[in-house]
C-alpha cells in the first residue's frame, strides 16, 4: 500500500457525505460549531487548491420535508449539484460512482455523518474497488463517541487512514512555497482555531517587513 506521501492536491478527490441538519441532530462525538468549523474548512481548503469534490445527500429531497446540505458547505460550491440517494452507502448509487469515477482521481479524502453509517460504509466500498482513502474524523461525527470510535478502528483495519482537516491540508500542500500556499492563510485564519492566532501572527510581521523594505 502507498505510503502516507502518496496523498497530494494532484491525484486525490474530496468526498463530503451527507452533512446536513437533520442528520445532524443526533451527532454527539464531536460538538455542532466545531463540525460545522472543520467542514467549512476542509471545503475551503479544496476550493483553494483546486482539487475536485463529490457532495452528497441522503433522503434529501421527494419527501414532505427537505434537507439540504450545510450552508457553510454549500455556500462554498454553490455550482456542485450534491447527489441524493436512499441507500446509506453511496456507492449503491450509480450517479455517485459515475461522479467518482469523473474526478479521474484514485485517492479519496471522505468526511461525513454518520461516521458508524454511511461514511464507514461508503469507506469500505471505496477500498474494495481500489481506491486509496483517507477519512477525516473531525468532519464526521456519529450518534455517540464510542460508535464514531468503533467506526474509525473498522475502517482503519479495512485499511483507510485518519487525517484531521488541518492535516489533509497540510500534506496536499506541504511546501509553503507553492504559489498555491498563500491561498490558504485565509481558511487557516478564519478556521483554524489557535492555529489561526500563529497565522496571523505570521501574516502581521511579514507584512511589517514589506512596509520596511
């Protein structure tokens, strides 16, 4: 299996599996402002590298009632049309496969709710077919601690790998050189909790040394 290196902006697709309100509610591993956060986040961070993303829904629409995706998500890919399915594991849907297969990309970095259901379920479909994937656990959450734990040990085991959102952007554009690198100083500000104090402390000097200069 291809070493953690192996995960890069070039050869990898975001997966976001069902983040809704509804699904939401029940959630209790991870709290709802920080799900939102990390989301939000991890959305910002494929939009600024330009890799491709998958969203989906689950029961979304067709019903008495609707349930969309996050706005913070949403609000990100306002022109991403997510795919809405009945079956808890994505893959069971042909447009969602269809819509993987599209991206042309072999390495999947997947997040979503509930982490024991559609995203462990989705995960070990994804490895079954040859994907390399990559789960991102404080963008997903389940309806306790112990079934979001129990949900990770199963999908590490089946061989996927955890990666937090900050980790993910990090290891898909790990040299602070790249042009591509400075897009991201904003999501780290706006998102990334006390590691957003480090990045503003590092944007006001550098823009200190340019004034002296």
């Amino acid at each position: 299996m291809n070493n953690i290196n192996a995960l890069t902006k070039d050869n990898c697709a975001f997966v976001f599996i069902d983040h809704q309100p509804f699904v939401a509610f029940p959630v209790q591993s991870i709290a709802p402002d920080m799900l939102t956060n990390n989301v939000a986040g991890l959305a910002k961070v494929a939009k600024a590298l330009e890799i491709p993303v998958v969203l989906t829904t689950i029961s979304a629409k067709g019903g008495p009632l609707a349930d969309p995706l996050f706005q913070q998500l949403s609000s990100v890919f306002p022109e991403l049309e997510p795919i809405d399915r009945n079956n808890t594991n994505a893959f069971a849907t042909p447009e969602f496969e269809q819509a993987i297969a599209e991206t042309g990309r072999k390495t999947l970095v997947m997040c979503g709710l509930w982490t024991e259901v559609c995203l462990s379920q989705t995960v070990l479909t994804a490895l079954e077919k040859g994907y390399n994937v990559y789960f991102v656990p404080d963008c997903s959450g389940g309806v306790s601690p112990e079934a979001h734990e129990d949900a990770k040990r199963l999908m590490l085991q089946a061989g996927a790998r955890p990666l937090n959102w900050q980790a993910v952007m990090a290891t898909c554009c790990p040299d602070n050189t790249a042009p591509e690198y400075s897009r991201l100083y904003e999501v780290v500000v706006q998102h990334g909790a006390g590691v957003s104090y480090a990045v503003q402390y590092v944007l006001a000097n550098m823009q200190q040394a340019a004034s002296h200069t």
